[in-house]
C-alpha cells in the first residue's frame, strides 16, 4: 500500500483526520457544558423576572381601577380589577412553579398572603356607600395602599433575587466559556503544530519528483524534445516520468515527418492568397499585419515588407474602418460587411472574418475588399432615371386627376352610370400612381441625401395625434378599433415632426389595410434607455415569417402566394426605413399569421419634456 502515491497520501490524509478528530470531541465536551449554563441563565430566571414584571404590571392596573372605582365609574372598575385579578393569578402560578432559586419559596408565599389581604380588603371598600367618597379615601389609603406597596415591595425583591442570580450565572458562563476558549485554542494550536510537521515531511517528499517533472515539461512546451526524466520510483509518479519519456520521443518523431509537409501547406497558402484579385489582409489579434497580397498593396499604396507587424491605422489610415473592425471582434461575431467604403473614385464591401483558434479565442482577422463601383454606378443611374421618370409623371397625373374629378362632378356635363364607373376607376388608378410618384420621388430625396431634416425637440403623443384624428373616419368605416395610448406626459423626442407623422401615418395605413371589422389598431410609446420604441400594433392578417425582413425592400411583391399579397406600391415600407435610419433610429416587425402584426422604431430622446 506504501509503495503508491495514493497510500502515501491516505496515510497523512488519516493523520490530519484523527487530528481534527480529536479537537472536534474536546471542542464538543466543551460546547455541551456550556450550553447547559446558558440554558440554565436564559431559560429559568427569565422566566420568572417576565411573571413578576407582569404581575406588577397587573399590580397597577388594579390599583388604577380601585381609584376609578372611588371617583368614577364603579362597574367599569370592577370589571377591570376582576381582569386583572384572575390575569396576576395567571402569572403567579408561573412563577409558583418555576422556583429556582434559594429563598425564592418565601418570597412567593409572602406575595399569595399579601396579595389575598389586598383583595380582601378591596371587597370591603366595594361594599362602602357610593357617596361617602371622603370615606372610601381614607380607607384605600390606610388599608389598600400600604398592601399594595408591601406587594410591589415583595415583587421588585423577588426579580431582583432572580436578577442577582442570572448575573451570577453569566459570570460563571463567561469563565466557563474562556476556559473552554483556551482549551480549544491550546489543543487547536498542537494539533496545527503536529500536523504542519507532518504535511511538511511528506510534502517535500512528494514534490520533489513533481517539480522535477513540471520543469521538463516546461521545456518541452519550449520545444526541446531531448528531455529525458529520471525519476525511479514504484509510484505513479515513477510511471508517469516513463510514459513522459516515450510520448516525447513519439512527439520528436512526429515532428521531423510534419514539419515537411506544413512547410508545403503554409506555401501553397500564400500562393493562393498572393493570386486573388481583390485586396486581402490578415491582421493578428494586437491589430498588426501579417499578410498581404498585390491588389491590397496597390489599393493602399504600400509594400508588404514595410506594412508586415505594423499596426492597421499606420499602413491603412481608414479610422472609420478600423472602428467597424474593433466592432465586430468585440462582438463575438463570425462574419459581418462594412457598405459602400470607398478609396478614391471606387466603392468597396470589406467582408470582415474574425478567425478563432482551437480554444474559440479570436488569433486573426481577414479583411476582403470586394470592389462594387460598377454596382454602385448601375445604382445611381437607376436612382437618377426613377427620379426623372417620377418628376415627369407627376405633371400630367395632376392633370388627369384634375380632369376626371371635373367630370364626375358633371361640370363640364352630364355622364352616364357607365361613364361614372369607368371614371371612378380612372381616379383610383390614378391616385395610386400619384402615391407610387410621390414615395418614388420621397425615396430618391431621402437616398441622394438632398431631403432636408427639421430636426428638434417634440412631443411623441403630439405627433401621435395629429397623425391619428384624420384615419379615425377610415377606420370607424371599416369597424377598426384605432386607439392612442402613448401618455401625454412621455419625453420628448429629437425628430423632424413633419417626417415622424409621415412614418406614422404609413405604417397605421398599412394597418387598416390588412386589418377587418372588429380588429384593433393600437399606438403606443414606451422609453427603452436613451430611445423612444413607438409601435403600431394591429390584430389584422399577420405577415409570414418569410417576409417580415424583405417588406422593408424597394418595391417588394410577393409571388404566388395566395394567402399573403402586398397591398399597395412595395416603397411605403422602404421609405420608413430611410427617415427611422436618418434619425438615427432603427424598424422590424414582429408577426404571426391570423394574430397580427407589431411595427415597431426607435427615436433618441431629447433632455426637454414636452
């Protein structure tokens, strides 16, 4: 059993235990008596100085209803004092069985007879005429009082017998408990000797093969293989030195055979790095370069041989990039896209892939550049050509509307049934081709940057309800509950008022538009830190989970699909997200199918109240 590192270590393991052993029996030989004198200090003489304080206390009540019953109200005090007698009876036959103390006997039985001539003597004053209060007088204080006194005398003598007593008691439980303090303390005290002495001996003895092997590991994990431990002993340890020996040879073998072949790998790595098109670095976790190919040695304008181990901001002065980056690996994320930078006269997406090691923790980072000028080029031109076409169509759209409305108000002459019809529908058609106009041309201001903001301080629930008052008709038509919740009272927010009402009155028009008779339509707000959430909650259609990112899209239609179709031109939505965005703000949407749809957005609060 000795021969193993186990044994040895059981051996003092038992030595240590018999120790605690034994300074826990001393400690609880002590304890109990202890224990026992306290029990004996708060159990017994408490008990007996609460009876006798409430007796006193009975005491008084009682002479208190003698002097009612002479001045006052006879039947209320006598009452009162036969209460107080039967409750003084209660405490005395506490006190009677719980006689402790020498002496205390004699004094309890001095109470009984006192207190007997006290009641005694009361029964006389009550059969006293009610008049003769002169009389009454007299005789409480020449035979009531005194026994009332001798009583509290007899009282205040037997708590402080008890008093004494405890006192005593504590002071012999003090000593006890330092005796038992010091007695605990010196056997603690040899056995932490004892077993400090034996912990040591054996602890040396243990750890001298151990240091011996965790210095050879050491420099191993160095990368020298040529270690070889000699520890010859029976024990685990004696086994581990062998098994450490044949691992490291096996390791030195394995070394010499991968060593090739990762060379090979690394190169045919760079290889393929060196010959990719667009810009490419790879940054270590300091944020220092550790590779680059041609394309992002021609975009930056630097030589690898001056940008290898140097920090990103000295080779690539893009701070803003660099804070997207720093961004993204504090995030924890995988992969994420840094739109539209741009170098010069040519747009790039930077694909940004923090790469983790073996133990999930972040060692590089790769940065691609993807050039998209042609993209964004292609983009501009359509954004330039929506916005001519728009401005053009807006002109005799006005015209058309102008004419047809003249007509079906018979200004220019009586129509038919059937020209009415075809009328109504030409002023239908016509209203939302003059909406599709009217985003188009909001949509191309917002993303040309030309739209102007009125950014300041307003009233969330202002804004609310300005937007509300003219959809309450439409939505009372349908039978829709449209309903204001937002508080008066909620902090202002930092808009453009006239831009928030647009939003708004998009996102509830929406709703009546996919809500029927007897849905509700809830506005709310609610403060979520330095942001407003306001939301348009409806209980209408719902959208599918498929669909509730792309509705945000330009000009977005859904397919073949018979449940669910996109009411309107496909660019309200779109439009709402550029104004949120420009406020600094973000919109979602949470939905579900036949339980309805929650648009939601956030506005930065402003310090004033509204």
């Amino acid at each position: 059993m000795f021969k193993t590192l186990k044994g040895k270590i059981s051996i003092v393991y038992l030595l240590l235990v018999v120790l605690v052993l034994i300074v826990g029996i001393i400690s609880g030989i002590n304890m109990y008596y202890l224990s026992k004198t306290i029990d004996g200090l708060m159990i017994d003489n408490y008990k007996s100085i609460k009876a006798v304080n409430l007796m006193n206390e009975e005491l008084e009540n009682q002479n208190n209803a003698i002097l009612t019953f002479i001045y006052d109200d006879r039947q209320t005090a006598i009452k009162q004092f036969n209460q107080d007698n039967s409750v003084f009876y209660n405490w005395y036959n506490v006190e009677a069985n719980n006689i402790t103390e020498k002496n205390e006997g004699n004094y309890v039985d001095e109470i009984k007879s006192a207190y007997v001539n006290f009641t005694t003597s009361v029964s006389y004053l009550q059969g006293m005429p009610p008049d003769d209060k002169v009389g009454m007088l007299n005789y409480y204080n020449m035979k009531i009082k005194p026994n009332y006194e001798h009583i509290k005398d007899l009282l205040n003598s037997l708590a402080k017998l008890n008093e004494d007593a405890m006192f005593k008691k504590k002071t012999n439980a003090t000593l006890d408990a330092k005796n038992s303090m010091y007695t605990i303390l010196l056997v603690t005290l040899l056995a932490a000797i004892f077993g400090f002495i034996i912990s040591l001996i054996f602890t040396n003895r243990f750890l001298k093969p151990m240091e011996y092997l965790i210095k050879s590991i050491r420099e191993v994990k160095e990368g020298e293989l040529d270690q070889v431990i000699s520890i010859k002993t029976d024990d685990e340890l004696g086994k581990l030195a062998v098994e450490f020996n044949n691992m490291i040879r096996r390791l030195k073998q394995y070394e010499e055979s991968q060593l090739g072949k990762i060379i090979d790998e690394r190169n045919k790595t760079l290889s393929i790095v060196k010959s990719i098109n667009d810009p490419l670095l790879v940054l270590n976790s300091d944020y220092k370069i550790i590779l680059l190919n041609g394309a992002a040695e021609e975009l930056f304008g630097i030589e690898e041989k001056n940008a290898i181990d140097k920090h990103f901001l000295l080779s690539v002065k893009d701070e803003k990039l660099f804070e997207q980056i720093n961004a993204i690996v504090d995030s924890k994320f995988n992969i994420n896209k840094v739109e539209q930078v741009k170098y010069g006269d040519k747009y790039y997406d930077v694909t940004i892939t923090p790469i983790k090691n073996y133990k999930s923790e972040i060692s590089d980072i790769l940065l691609v550049f993807h050039n998209i000028t042609e993209f964004k080029e292609l983009d501009q031109a359509k954004d330039d050509f929506i916005s001519i076409i728009s401005h053009e169509f807006k002109t005799p759209l006005t015209s058309i509307m102008m004419g047809t409305s003249m007509i079906l108000e018979e200004k220019i002459g009586a129509i038919n049934d059937k020209q009415r019809s075809t009328l109504v529908a030409i002023e239908e058609e016509s209203e939302k081709l003059t909406e599709l106009v009217n985003e188009l041309i909001e949509l191309t201001k917002i993303e040309s940057g030309k739209e102007m903001y009125n950014f300041k301080c307003c009233s969330i629930f202002g804004i609310a309800q300005n937007t509300v008052k003219p959809l309450y008709n439409i939505a009372n038509e349908k039978g829709v509950n449209l309903t204001n919740t937002i508080d008066e009272d909620m902090p202002c927010v930092y808009a453009d008022p006239e831009k928030i009402t647009w939003v708004l009155n998009n996102l509830i028009t929406n709703a009546l538009k996919y809500t029927d008779a007897g849905d509700d339509i809830t506005i709310s707000a609610s403060v979520d830190g330095d942001f407003m959430q306001i939301s348009v909650k409806d209980t209408g259609a719902g959208i599918p989970k498929e669909y509730k990112d792309k509705i945000f899209d330009k000009f977005f239609h859904v397919q073949n699909d018979d449940e669910f179709e996109i009411k309107g031109t496909g660019l309200g939505l779109a439009v709402v997200k550029e104004i949120v965005e420009a406020h600094g703000g973000k919109v979602w949407c949470e939905s579900d199918i036949d339980v309805g749809s929650n648009f939601m957005f956030t506005l930065p609060i402003c310090d004033e109240r509204g």
